[in-house]
C-alpha cells in the first residue's frame, strides 16, 4: 500500500513566490529609505550647512542602537521566541517611526541655532531618527530572511534570497537615481524623506497582508504533521548565544559581512560625491552612476542564487566577490583614471562582486547554524556588521574633513568644499583585502568541518 503524498503550502509554488514578494516589497521601502540622503550631501552642506563630518556622523548612526544597546541580538532572541509574524510588524513600525522622526528633523526650523550633546540640533535628531530606523531596518532583515529559510529550505533558497535582495536593491537605486532630482525640483532637501516615510506606511501594511500567508502556512504544516510522529522542535534558549559564537564558521562569515559590506555601503554614501570631486559629474546627475550599482545586482544577485542552488561552490563565489571589490577600489584610489566611462564600468564591476558576495554568504548560515538558532545568528552577524556600518561612514567623513580639502566650488550660491577622494578609496580597498583573507579561510573551515558550502542547496 502507497503512501498518501502530503504537501504544505510551501510545497505550492505561487504560494511561496507570493510570500516572497510581499516581504521583499516591504525590504524596497526599507532600503529606499537607507539610501536616500547619499546624493544629498552637496546639497546638505549648500542648504543646511552640514560639514563632511557631521553628514558622517549622521550617516554613522545607522549603527548606534544596534551595536551599542544590542538592540539587534535583542531581535534575534525576539524572533527565535515570538516568531515571524510579531517581530515583522514590530520592525515595520519602528522603521515608520525613525523615519517620521528623520523627516521632522530635517523639514522643521525650529532646531535653527539649537546645540545637543556637542552638535547642531538638526544633524543629532536626524541622526537620532535614523538610528531608529536602523534597528527597524536590520531588524525586518533578519526576519526576512528566516521567513526566506521558511519558505524555500530544500528548494530554490538562494535563488529566493537573491531575489530579495534584488529587490531590497531597487530600493538602493531609486534612491540614489531620484533623491537630488526631487530635491532640486522641489527646492527641499527634506521631500525625499516624505516620499520614503510614506512608502514605509504601504509596506507596514504589505507586512501585515503577510502574516495571513504565514498563519495559513503554520496551520498547513500542523495538518501534514497530523498521524506522524514528529519530534517536537527544541526552543531557542540563551545558552545558543555561546554555543554561536563557539562556532569559528559563523565568525568567519560574520567577519567576512562587516568587511565586505563596509566596503560597500558607506562607499555608496559618499559614491555621489566622489563622482562630483574627482569625475566632474553635475550633482543632480551624480547618483545616477551609483545607482548602476543596485539595477545589476537585480539581475546578478538571483543568477549568482540560482548557481548556487544548482551546482554550488558558496566559498568559491564569495572569493571571486572580494578579488572583484579589491580591483574596483584600488582603481578608484588612483588619481589618474578620473574619466566618468571609466566610473561607469567600475560600478558595473563593483555590482557583479556585490551581487556574488551576498548571493553566496546568506543561504551558507542555514548549512552551518541550525535552524532554532537561526534569527540570532542572523541578528549577531547583522551586530558585526553595524560595527562597521557604523564606524566606517564616519571614518571617512572625519579623514574628508581632515585630510582631503583641496579647495571650494559653489553649489546653489553657496560655497561647499572639494575633496580628494584618494585616501577613502585606499581605506575601502584595505577592507576588501581582508574581506579576501577571511573568505579564504571560511574555504578551509568549510573543507575542515564539511558544511556543504560548496555543494547545491536544491535536495533532490
């Protein structure tokens, strides 16, 4: 006598494709937002009369509630116990609240003059607002991703991340390509942060619709299990923590992220400026080549998924992706090569080792941490990362300032500083040799422990 076949919802194609889109949508809104002041800065500096130093302090604070109160390992644990559905909305909200906050900040005249903690009233509420959104943002990542796990463990996993991310990354390039035209148009450096406070509304909502998915997709797994025995799934506990950070695999990933992504996006807050100091590009125009950036990761990123679903090698791809950021960078730093085409295929590179890096390094977590553990082992990699998310952007704005000013132009009639860019650039390009270094030693942590990194995700 056969057995009877049982499927759950995931088992349904359009059903989990859905799920994905929904999620992903929610992502778009976030990311619009994370970007959305890098094109800005000239025009920070002409109309609010920001320095470089305090657009990367504003930049940096990303990071702050992250890593200093932990707020992200907190999510994790919120996750890992309360589940997808609540820790989803709960980001949503936050990302929608740091967000208003940034936008008051920034709109408003009535921080004019007023001094906090040693800087301008304007630049530490925008800066408390996007940390704000930051434990909102990174927060909904990781709970993105578990639900991804969810969804498509066994299946097309990457290829689902990648798609994610891709759309995470439209999000990027919008914001890079359509943030200075606004602003200019509207004469408003603050109706950018509208336009995101209010895409950050519709996905709260895109992420409500989806806890109905999820509700469905619970109760269909209850009733496959139904006459089976199955073991029931051992809860998260507090100990996990130290039995993740025990694992050198998981910190050779979570090392390899903040190197890599440091690398990456603080260069994209300032990718807009350094196509106006050393390219001669128009400021309005200067995001548009940055945002090559996300629009080939759309593609990319899915296809490098895809590859690594079907055939493997997950370390090998992540190698390839650093030996790609190091030339991008290093051919950034030499003063020489300032012509703007050059610019251009740069980006284009840069976009194809974005797109191998993170296509490989998010499905490998699944393949070294077990799944109850999962949402804080995201969550602690996401709280490596924001080191550098954090200190990076302001690293940079403070060796602008300090060592970079090489003279002033006038932007809107009023005069703003030119920068040589040659020194960042050298310091992104540190980042990405060792980036290099420590996806070559999670190689040979994969050949050592045999986690699989380099076989396809696809079980048949």
């Amino acid at each position: 006598m056969t057995e009877t076949i049982r499927t759950t919802l995931r088992d349904s194609k359009a059903a989990r494709w859905t799920a994905l889109a929904v999620v992903a949508f929610t992502m778009l809104c976030g990311y619009y937002l994370a970007d959305v002041m890098a094109p800005l800065k000239p025009l920070l500096e002409s109309q609010k009369g920001w320095s470089s130093t305090e657009y990367g302090f504003f930049t940096s604070a990303y990071g702050w509630f992250n890593v200093f109160l932990m707020m992200l390992i907190l999510g994790g644990i919120i996750l890992d116990k309360m589940g997808v559905r609540f820790t989803g909305v709960m980001a949503a909200i936050i990302m929608v609240v740091g967000t208003a906050v940034k936008y008051w900040a920034i709109s408003t005249h009535s921080l004019d003059g007023v001094i906090l903690l040693g800087w301008k009233g304007q630049v530490m509420v925008a800066a408390l607002g996007y940390a704000t959104f930051g434990v909102g943002v990174e927060i909904a990542g990781i709970t993105v991703s578990k639900i991804i796990v969810k969804w498509f463990k066994g299946k097309e996993m990457a290829l689902a991340m990648g798609l994610e991310m891709a759309t995470a990354r439209m999000g990027t390039a919008l914001a890079l390509s359509t943030s200075a035209p606004l602003a200019e148009a509207m004469h408003d450096v603050s109706v950018p942060i509208l336009i995101c406070l209010i895409m950050l509304c519709i996905g709260l909502i895109s992420f409500i619709l989806y806890t109905f998915m999820d509700k469905k997709l619970d109760a269909s797994i209850a009733a496959d299990n139904v006459g089976r025995e199955v073991e029931p799934e051992e809860e998260f506990k507090l100990s996990d923590i130290k039995v993740i950070f025990m694992n050198k695999g998981w910190w050779y990933i979570a090392i390899l992220c903040v190197l890599f992504y440091s690398a990456v996006f603080p260069f994209l807050k300032y990718a807009s400026d350094l196509m106006v100091n050393k390219f001669g590009v128009k400021e309005s125009l200067a995001g548009l080549i940055p945002s090559l950036l996300p629009f080939g990761t759309m593609i990319l990123t899915p296809t490098f998924g895809n590859l690594y679903d079907r055939k493997g090698k997950g370390a090998t791809i992540m190698i390839l992706g650093s030996v790609l950021l190091i030339f991008v960078h290093t051919m950034f730093s030499i003063p020489l090569f300032n012509n703007y085409l050059f610019a251009i295929f740069l980006i284009i590179v840069l976009g194809i080792g974005f797109s191998l890096v993170p296509s490989a390094m998010w499905p490998s977590v699944p393949k070294i941490i077990p799944e109850k553990q999962l949402g804080t082992a995201y969550a602690m990699i996401f709280w490596v990362q924001n080191w550098g998310l954090m200190g990076v952007p302001a690293l940079i704005g403070w060796v602008l300032d300090r060592y970079c000013i090489i003279g002033t132009t006038v932007v809107a009639g009023n005069p703003v500083h030119t920068y040589n860019y040659t020194i960042p650039m050298m310091i992104f390009t540190s980042l990405g040799v060792l980036a290099l270094i420590f996806s070559f030693l999670l190689k040979a942590e994969d050949r050592k422990k045999g986690y699989g990194l380099e076989l396809p995700n696809i079980q048949n």
